[in-house]
C-alpha cells in the first residue's frame, strides 16, 4: 500500500478545494451569521449614545501670595497623569456621580427598577434546579454599590498622547445623559481636588493650632525659667565677670610680688642673725650695708663709740626687718585670701551665667519655633479661602445626535467574516472528522490500489427491480459505469483478460452482491458465456434479485457431489447468464471452498464459460473470500462512498494480502450522486459532474 502524505505537510491546493466543495455550507454560515446580526443590530439592540469631555492638568498655576501650600501642585510627570486617570476611574467618584444625579432611581443603572419581561435566564436556572427561596432585600449601600458598578461600565477615560489632557467618555441610552454625565464628572473631579486641598489644609490648620497652644505653653515656661533663674541667683553680666578675672589677675600679681618680697626679707634676715651670731661686726657691717652702721662701725673702731652701742643699732636692724618680714607676709596672706575668694566668686558665676545662657538659648528656640508655626498656622488660615484646583475643564461634551452603537455595518461586516470563519471551520471539522472515501484519489491514495470503477446508487426500491433497471436503463448512469467498470477489467490484463472474476468487500452492505448481478448482466450483453457463482453461502441473497423457488440443487449439491455442475446451473433470462445458487450449509463453508471438488467445478466452469463471476463474503467477517481468491484470475474489492472506514478498507486489503493476494481494482460504490454534489465533487468526476448528466438519462 503507498504511505498517505506526512501528516506535518498542509496541501494548499487540496485545502483550497475542500473550502471550495463546502463553499454553500460557507455561504450559508455568513448568510445566517449576517441575518442574526443584522437582526440584533436593528431588532434587538438598543442604541447607546457617547460624548466626551476634557479636562487639562494645570501644571503651572499662578501663586496669589507667596505662602508654602500645604498641599503641594502635580508634577506632571507620567506617574502623576497615571494616578490621575486612576482617579477619574475610581469607584470613589462615580459613587459621588450616582448620588449627584439619583441614579439609584434610574433603571439603566439600577436593574431592580427595571421592568421583568420576556425570557430570564437567571430566574430560569433558578427554577431549575429548585431554587425557590426569596431572595434577600438589598440595603440601599447594597444599592448604591450595584449602581456604582453600573455606572463605572459607561465611562471609558484615557489620556490624549504626549498631552495633560484627559478624555471622559460617557456612554448611555440618552443622549442628554450621556452629556450630563461626562460634565458631571468632570465637574466633581475638579471639586475632589478642591476637596482634597481643603480638607488637607483644615487639617494643617488644626493640627497647626493645637502645636502652636501647646508651643505656647513651652515658650512660656522657658521664658519663666530664665527669669526664676535671674531673680535666685544674683548674677552679673558678662562684662562683670570679665572685671573680676581682671581683678583676680591683678591680686595673683600682686600676691606674687609680696611674697617674692617677703622671701627677700626673710633671707636678709636669716643673713643677718647669722652675722649677729658670729659677733663680726665687720661681717655685721657688710651684711647690713648700712651707712649709719658703717659710720658707727668707723667710730667705735677709733674708740670714739662704745661697742655695746654698735650692737644695739644691729639688734634694732634684725628686729626692724623683722617687723617688715611679718608685715609683708600678713600682706601676702591678705591678697591669697582675696584671691581665694574672687576666685569663687568667678567659679560661681561663670556656672551660674552657663545655666542662664542655656535657659535663654532655649527660650529663644522655644520661640522661634512658635514663631514659624505661628506664622504657618496664620499662613494655612489664610489659603483655606484661596485653593485652586490642580486641573479645569477644557471643553465641556457636545450633544450626541447619533448613536455610537451599534455600529450596523460594522457588525454585519464581523458577523459575516465569523460567518465566514465559522463555516470555513464546520468545512474543515466536518472534512477531518471524515474517514471514509468520497473519491478515487483517496482511495488510490490510501490503499495505493487503482480504482477501476465508480457505480452510483441504483434508484431501484427493491433488490428485484435493480436487475429490471440496468436493463430497461441501458443509458442511465449506473449502466454505463458497469460498463466502465467491465471494461477495466477486460483490459487489466490484455493479452490474458481475466476468465473467474471475483468481487468482495471489507464488511456486509457495501453492493459486492448487486455488482456481481449488474457486471454479469454487462458481459452477457457482450454475447459472453456468463456464469454467476452466489459464494457468500452465509446470506444467500441472490434470490432476492430474481425467483429461485424452482430450483432443487446449486452450489452445495455440486460441491458434494450429489448433483453435476450442468445440472445444478440455471439460467436467468433477466441477467442473460447462467447462476449457480448457494444453499444452505451448516459445517464450515471456508473448507468446502479449499476443497479439490471447488477447484475442480472452478476449472469445469472455465472450459464453458466465457466469463465467471463469483460474489464472496465480506473479508472481515469471514475467510471464505481468502480461499476463494486463490482460484480467481482477477478480484474487485467494492468499497462503500462516504460510508466504508478507512481502516476497516485497509484492515481488509491486508487480510487478502496475507494469502498474497492482491486486488485487481477496486470499486467505489453506491454513490449518491447529489452527495457527490453536497459535497462539492459532483463537478470534477464524470458522470456526476454537469458535463457528464448530458451523456445520460436515468
């Protein structure tokens, strides 16, 4: 058998041709798909009107005073035109929209206003399945929220592309409402703003009061401190505690001299004990570098003054610098307690006037910043009446004066390419989900064996009147293919035509048995010597076709040896051949047909008739044509059109193969010509195409 095509390879030219045979299934889905459109379009549904207005971001906005708002202007950059068209979208405004314009009370929007008619699928599901239950009463927020979710379904927003425009598209069933809306929201967007810019700044400006009492408080306290500070500490100024350090430095001074000098006086005074110890008065004399005690020492030298004398005015000099030395150390004992206590003084103040400059410092702090708040809580006061929206209207909608929808033209236009798709589709399905043969090509194709003969469906009633049709119909359609199909056979083997010609098929139904009457009636209008075996022994439908009463012996009798091959044959004038009938056989016929008997009637039939055509059982229902075939010069195999599958087609071929047996032809049979042509082929294949109808009459 040839291997069918790849399934990974699409033939255009055979897909363009399964279009073009279902092109009336094609033409019928656009036809009904454009019908239902055009009736919903025009019937059914109801028009609905658009409008747009638009509203521009204010960027750049005039500053009034020049005060920091506390709600700061939109950038304008991408993100905040984003946040914007969310906003213009969000549930939050269009609940405001609903209550704006009762909408609750308008019945496009609320359904429960809504009057009940016609089919209601929901309330059908319902009864369906049991439900018989009261539904429970919406809350009017229940309400409120439904309609909300309405509404939000009539506009559409979006920004105008490289601009700070945005679009508000509203669509309903009136226009007057759909202009309404679109103002209308554009009007609250631009009060949200204010609203929010307000409701932020009297929340600055409450929150602003309530820090500036309680700065207040603050400013009060440190201001009491630092004079509580003032009056407890008895400070003096900057300037004061400077005079003191200066005095203090100048006690330090002085102390510092005293006590060099006291040191002085008390080193001359151990010098001159020691000169009064060592009784030297010259030493004395020199120590003391004293005139007068020079002079006196002179004179008691020239014995002009006593001695004694001398060292009396010594004694007075110790005591004199002796007096000097304890004066100068109470001074200098009098000046390191000053300084000792300036000293204090200076170590108290500067810690105290730390304390002062730290009370201050944080006082002033205290009131620079109830200050600024102060000046941001009268700054905020001031903008709650001056706030400017961060957007405004640029141009309001216009009045629609037809509906946006639907669009008539548009949606036949769909509905027609749908249809198109959908046919198309139903085309290709229906030729996919299809495994039968509807041509000759797909038979040769398939089994890769030639297809000898194409025999339409006899319009007889009965099987009695088909052998009455082929004669009385010599140039009906059937007829002639029977004689194409005779024809073939004749010459599929020219220089020895096939003498035993046997027919067979995969399963029961498929006119294996009407073909074998029909082609043997053929070559007996030849002036052939024709004998027609009945093989299919388990049917026995031969005498179906023409009267058998009078016959006593056929095909069992001769292969039992109980009647001869002449006596058991008849001839029926209606075909024009002899027949030789089967009968009934309980044991397994599949032997007597491998029997010596069966060859040796087979060739007895061969020396006397010119023709023999012998009608077997299906393959796959028994293996009786298998063993038949064996005897055969040439075998068609009759395959059902449109009807036969194609594996049981294949399954059968392979069972006759088995025995190396291949069919001479096979047959495409029982075709219904105006299928032929429902299906799109009647035009391509003789004598159902337009051209071959003139060659025929039936």
């Amino acid at each position: 058998m040839a291997s069918p095509i790849e399934d990974d390879e699409i033939d255009l030219v055979a897909l363009f041709g399964t279009l073009w045979r279902g092109k009336w299934w094609i033409v019928a889905c656009m036809a009904a798909a454009v019908m239902l459109a055009g009736y919903w379009a025009y019937f059914v549904a109801v028009p609905v009107y658009s409008t747009t207005a638009h509203v521009t971001l204010e960027n750049r906005q005039g500053q009034v005073v020049d005060f920091e708002n506390v709600v700061s202007g939109l950038s304008g950059d991408q993100t905040s035109i984003n946040t914007e068209v969310e906003v213009l979208k969000s549930r939050e405004l269009a609940k405001k929209l609903v209550l704006e314009l009762d909408l609750v009370n308008d019945p496009e929007f609320n359904p429960d206003l809504r009057e009940e008619g016609g089919f209601a699928p929901l309330q059908f599901m319902r009864g369906l399945i049991g439900s018989t239950g009261e539904e429970m009463p919406k809350t009017p927020e229940q309400v409120v929220e439904e309609v909300t979710t309405n509404v939000l379904e009539a506009f559409s927003i979006s920004n105008l592309r490289n601009t700070y425009v945005f679009a508000i598209t509203a669509t309903t069933e009136d226009p007057a409402k759909s202009k309404l809306f679109a103002d209308t929201l554009a009007d609250l967007y631009i009060l949200n703003q204010l609203d929010v810019k307000f409701e932020a700044t009297q929340r600055a400006t409450e929150w602003l009061s309530e820090r500036v009492a309680t700065l207040q408080v603050e400013l009060e306290t440190a201001e009491a401190k630092v004079k509580e500070f003032n009056a407890k500490a008895e400070l003096i100024s900057p300037e004061a505690l400077e005079a003191l350090n200066r005095q203090a430095k100048d006690t330090r001074e002085r102390l510092k001299a005293t006590s060099e000098r006291a040191d002085e006086i008390s080193a001359r005074l151990e010098t001159l004990q020691a000169a009064a110890a060592s009784g030297d008065r010259q030493e004395m004399a020199r120590v003391a570098d004293n005139p007068a005690l020079n002079q006196s020492l002179a004179r008691v030298e020239a014995g002009t003054m006593p001695a004694e004398l001398f060292d009396t005015q010594f004694q007075k000099l110790i005591q004199s610098e002796t007096v000097a030395l304890a004066r100068a150390q109470s001074q200098a004992d009098g000046l390191s307690q000053s300084l000792a206590n300036i000293e204090s003084q200076i170590e108290r103040q500067s810690k105290d006037l730390v304390t002062l400059q730290q009370l201050t410092r944080e006082a002033e702090a205290a009131r620079s910043i109830y200050e600024y708040f102060l000046g941001r809580l009268k700054e905020t006061s001031v903008q709650q009446g001056i706030q400017q929206a961060d957007s405004r209207v640029l141009s309001q909608s216009v009045l629609p004066t037809h509906p946006s929808a639907p669009k008539k033209s548009r949606i036949i236009a769909l509905a027609g390419i749908l249809g198109l798709m959908l046919g198309a589709g139903l085309v290709l399905l229906r030729e996919f989900m299809n495994n039968t043969f509807r041509t000759p090509q797909q038979l040769e194709q398939a089994t890769g064996v030639t297809v000898m003969g194409q025999v339409p469906s006899l319009p007889a009633k009965t099987r009695s009147n088909v052998i009455e049709y082929l004669r009385t119909k010599p140039t009906s359609a059937a007829a002639e293919a029977i004689r194409n199909l005779r024809t073939s056979v004749m010459l599929s083997n020219v220089d020895r035509p096939p003498q035993v010609i046997m027919l067979t098929s995969s399963i029961p139904g498929e006119g294996k048995t009407t073909l074998s009457l029909a082609l043997a009636q053929s070559f007996a209008g030849l002036n052939k010597r024709v004998l027609l075996i009945e093989g299919d022994l388990r049917r026995l439908v031969f005498s179906e076709y023409f009267s058998a009463d009078d016959y006593k012996c056929g095909l069992i009798s001769v292969l039992a040896g109980e009647a001869s091959l002449t006596d058991s044959i008849r001839h029926i004038s209606a075909v024009g051949s002899d027949v030789l009938l089967g009968e009934k056989f309980d044991s397994n016929v599949a032997d007597l047909f491998s029997s010596e008997r069966f060859a040796r009637m087979i060739e007895e039939a061969r020396s006397t008739y010119d023709v023999i055509i012998v009608d077997t059982p299906p393959v796959l229902v028994v293996p009786d044509a298998r063993t038949i075939a064996q005897h055969a010069d040439a075998l068609l195999f009759a395959v059902h059109w449109d009807s036969t599958d194609q594996g049981q087609v294949a399954e059968g071929l392979r069972m006759l193969e088995s025995v190396n047996f291949r069919p001479t032809g096979l047959v495409l049979s029982q075709i219904d010509m105006k299928g032929m042509k429902r299906y799109g082929y009647g035009g391509q294949y003789g004598a159902y195409s337009r051209y071959g109808q003139k060659y025929y009459s039936n």
